[in-house]
C-alpha cells in the first residue's frame, strides 16, 4: 500500500471490481457475465462464497457443477480480470442463514459467529477445506485473487475482537497469505468489526449526491493513510415480498462512482450483477421491532447487468465513466441472444401433497427443522385433538408460514411477516386430525437475530393455553420429485402439477406464475425458486441453458392450487407486480 492505494506490482493499484456470485449464476453462462465486466471497465470481480452449498451435511463437501467456486475464478482470470473473495465464513448477502448451514443450529446451545468453539470448529473445518481449492489461486501463486476478506460487517453484529482474530489465524492457516487480507463495515463500524494489523474496506450506499465524500471522510477519522477502499457500493437494492421492486438513484450513483474514481480510490459495485437466489436460497430480513421481511427470488438488484444478465442503461453510464476516468477504452459490448416465448403449458397432471408424505418421525414435542435434519422446503406436523371447545391455536415461534388443517379442511393461513401467529380453531366432536404445514420462507440473513432463526415451528404448539404433544413430523424438503404419482384426477389444495412442452430452440425465458397462489416451481429439475401470489415478483428466470431442444417438464407445488392453471413464457420478466 502506498499514498492510500493498493499497489500491485510494485505500482499503484486501483480495483474497479463489480460482484456477482457464482451460485446466483448458471455455470454455462459464467464467462458471458464476467466478458460482460470486462466490457464495462472493470479490472476486478468480486464474489462471496456460500458455507451452506458447499457444505450441505458436516463433513461433506460439495464442488461440483454450480459449486465449483475454484473454476468460477479460473475464467475471470481467463477473462482479465482480477478477483476479490470474500470466504465469510457468514456473507449476509440477502442469502438464505447469511450463507451458514442450517445444521449449525441442531445444537440448541450453538452461538453462531462468536468464539463458541461449537461454532468455531466447523467454521475452521470448513475455512480448511475451502483453501485447497482457492488458496493455490491468490496472485502470489499465479492466480487472480488479490484481497481476500476477513468475516465480512462484524462491526454491524459485534465487537468481540477475540473472535475476529481467530476467523483471521483461521484463514491464514486455510493458506490465504498470498492475498491481501482485509475487513470490511459500514463506515461508522470500523472500530468494531476491524484488525489493527489489516486494512479496511467500507460499504455504503450512493443514493444522494455526496454520499461518497461523507464515507470516506469517515473512514479518514481512523484509517488516514488508506488504502481507500469502497468494498460494497451499493448501486442497486433488493426486493421482500409484499413490497415493491427497488429502483434506485441511478443519477446519485453515478455522481458518486465519478467522484470516487477520480480521486483513484478502489471500489468493487453491489452488485454489478445480481442473478438469481434459486431454490430456497433467498434470504430475510429481521427488524429490531421483530419486522419479518422474507426476500424474492430474484436478486435482480436494479444492478447495471440485470438478472438475466442484459446491460441496463445504468451498465451503459457507468461504462462511460469508467473509461472515461481510466483513459481505457472497454472491449465492444457482448451480443446476448433475445430472450423468448412460450405459449400456456397447462398444467394437466396433479400429485397431492397429501397422499405422497414420507413416513413421520413421532415426537412427543414439537421438533424444528433443523431437529429432524432438514434444511429448507416445507414441513407438516400432525397430532390429534379430542372433544375440544372453539380455541385459540397459537404457534409459538412460527417461522415462517403455516397453513392449518383440521381433519383435511384449511382453517386458515399465519404469516410471520404480518406478525401472525394464532387462530381460531372450530371445536372438535370426537377425535380430529390437526395437520400444520409450515413453509421455512427463509431464515434471517442479517443482524443480531440470526442466531435464532430455526426453521418449522421452533418453541410449541398450544391449544386454549395448553400445549399439544405427541406428534407425527413430516419432513418435506423437495429436493428429489422423482417419486411423486401424478395421474389427471383433480387435486386442488397442496398439490403438485406437471406439464410439458415442446421447444425447437432454446433461450432465456421469465415464467409467468400469476396463475398460482403460493410454492415453488421446477423445470427439467432446476428448482427456479418461490411463487407468492403478493408480488412484486411474477416472473421466474428460466436460464436457456437449463432448456432442453425438445421435450421440457414443469413442475409446480402450490399451496392453494386448482387444476387447469398453465405457465407461459415471456420474453421479459415482471418483477414490479403489485399482487393480486
């Protein structure tokens, strides 16, 4: 480090990095994303990497396919650019547990992220494993990773310098010491989440004019002799469900990138490109009023490269005040195929939910998810109720989403995110089946609170003031539809519904998803993400890639569903719906 900047090579370095995240990203379309930076003027991609898809049982790793993290920064050094990586092991980034694995917490006396050697053992196992494949890539053994981040905002969490230390020995004895190693917080918490002996990056937002100035001025009070970094600027925001589609500041932004640049301070864009949280894998907000704030699948970001991976007319500005500030002119922008459409698959074969459960796991309390050694997905708790009055039904720390079932019949529906959590349950002659199906719509991914955000019913389940037992649990995590019995005859309610198409050519696609209540949606096995009927979002990206010339299958589990719905295809994605 030299006059407050990087140096590299012995020269001045200035990162003008933009993240994006591989997991968020089909594999076949990695290197088009990362030619994408290198035409907007970037030198630098920056990326977290997610405990929870590489580590999905304790002990068991998983690099393959999506996962290989190792070949993700092989194409952009590749493709010229430098990387920075951010190992967590916790990375927020609006993902599913911050990117902790959901097994961490079948210890009801873990204390995640903190020196609880619970927590910090398979941390450091984990920090282990990942150097051996990233730790040869560091630019001191020939590969493009030049900074590499220690934790990542602890200052937003703690102060408990002790704990940051050992996640820094963790990765240096992971073999990350041919990188620069680095922390990073808002400005106002660099004294809590910062090492002496590293330097500091910043995160904020430029959503007024001067945004920039005030950060670094900050950051000045105690770092001032740099580097001057700007690890997370934040072009762009994300989406819960029940809100609207952000759409942000573009011309503050730009004010800010441009002051920034010229003062040759280094900054990495988030994100420049979102992508999408497939799957389960979106993640939620908590507020300190106890706010519940579960985010879409789609991480679009209002981002200069949207989700689908197209140039949006932020990418153009920025490009302009890159080059102009770098004096380097980008390689052409990339051609990217039109997007297409497809006409309405109706969906005209069905499985219930119902009649194709796993066996139960009986309990005589209630059991969580992470108790029976699920992740994500859904989950029913059955018991029996006898002779029982009109009542209150309260489930004691819902989380998330529950729809409540007295012999078959829905009585209704609690959402944690209006802060619901009790009914009225009728009254009871003789013996009744009480069926709770609770959908974990994600656990916290931010603040203070994630340490609590067990999946299922977490605490009990009473009736008139008394708690129920004895219970059947069925775990429903969906990640293996191939056992299901689809026939024509009608389901409505939990069903599943499968349908086919034919395609002579592949291409991006945004399934539209109006017509269903709420669940998720899976093609030729890719599962896309999560359907709500609340908006903002309509439309789930279907990467061409993940489209086959011929035959396609659909698969859709909807919550409240009824037959004769159909999916179509869309040449453009619906991300600012306001519900129905």
């Amino acid at each position: 480090m030299a006059g407050g900047h990087f140096v590299l090579d012995g020269k001045p370095f200035q990162v003008i990095s933009g993240e994006m995240h591989y997991p968020r990203i089909p594999r076949q379309y990695w290197r088009a994303r990362l030619r994408m930076a290198k035409a907007m003027g970037l030198n630098t991609i920056t990326t977290y990497v997610f405990w929870n898809e590489h580590e999905p049982k304790p002990g068991v790793y998983d690099f393959s396919g999506n996962n290989d993290v190792a070949e993700f920064v092989r194409e952009a050094q590749q493709e010229g650019l430098y990387v920075v990586l951010r190992p967590g092991p916790y990375v927020c980034a609006e993902w599913e547990f911050g990117g902790y694995p959901a097994w961490l917490l079948k210890d009801h006396s873990i204390k995640v992220r903190t020196s609880d050697p619970k927590f910090m053992v398979p941390a450091t196992q984990w920090l282990k494993r990942l150097g051996e494949e990233l730790a040869p890539l560091q630019i001191g053994n020939g590969g493009p990773i030049i900074l590499t981040q220690v934790e990542n905002e602890y200052g937003s969490f703690g102060n408990d310098h002790a704990y940051m230390e050992q996640i820094h020995k963790a990765l240096v004895d992971a073999g990350f010491t041919k990188s620069q190693l680095y922390t990073a917080d808002g400005p106002e918490e660099v004294p809590n989440g910062s090492l002496a002996e590293l330097p500091v990056g910043i995160n904020f937002g430029g959503e007024q004019d001067g945004d920039a100035q005030k950060a670094f001025a900050t950051l000045k009070k105690y770092r001032p002799n740099g580097p001057f970094f700007n690890s997370e600027y934040w072009a762009g925001w994300f989406d819960h469900w029940g809100g609207k589609h952000a759409h942000t500041n573009a011309a503050a932004q730009e004010e800010n990138l441009k002051w920034m640049l010229a003062q040759g301070y280094s900054v990495s864009i988030y994100m420049f490109h979102g992508g999408t949280s497939f799957g389960w894998m979106n993640g939620a907000n908590r507020t300190d009023s106890g706010e519940y704030q579960p985010d879409v699948t789609s991480y679009d970001y209002d981002s200069a490269l949207d989700e689908s991976g197209r140039p949006t007319a932020k990418y153009y500005a920025f490009r302009d005040l890159i080059a102009k500030a770098t004096g380097v002119t980008p390689p052409p922008v990339p051609e990217v195929p039109a997007p297409i459409a497809v006409p309405a698959v109706k969906m005209d074969e069905a499985a219930s939910l119902w009649a194709n459960l796993p066996a139960p796991i009986h309990s005589k309390t209630i059991l969580s998810m992470e108790d029976v050694g699920q992740a994500y997905g859904y989950i029913l708790y059955r018991t029996e109720v006898k002779n029982t009055t009109a009542s209150e039904l309260v489930l004691d720390q819902l989380h998330s989403y529950a729809l409540v079932y007295l012999d078959g019949k829905l009585v209704g529906t609690l959402d944690r995110r209006l802060k619901q959590d009790r009914l009225t349950l009728p009254a009871t002659k003789g013996k009744a089946r009480l069926d709770i199906l609770v959908e974990n719509t994600a656990r916290v991914n931010f603040g203070k609170f994630i340490g609590e955000e067990r999946a299922g019913i977490t605490n009990e389940v009473t009736l008139g003031g008394k708690a129920l037992s004895g219970w059947e649990t069925y775990p429903l995590p969906m990640t293996d539809l191939s056992s299901l019995k689809f026939s024509t005859t009608p389901c409505e309610g939990a069903c599943f519904y499968r349908g086919d198409f034919d395609l002579t050519e592949t291409a991006d696609t945004f399934l539209d998803t109006s017509e269903f209540t709420k669940g998720a949606l899976w093609l030729n096995g890719h599962a896309l993400g999560r359907i709500w009927d609340i908006g903002p979002q309509k439309t789930l990206y279907a990467p061409g890639p993940w489209l086959a010339k011929g035959k396609n299958e659909l698969v859709v589990f909807d919550t409240q569903g009824k037959m004769g719905a159909s999916v179509r295809g869309l040449d453009k994605p619906v991300l600012n719906w306001t519900g129905r």
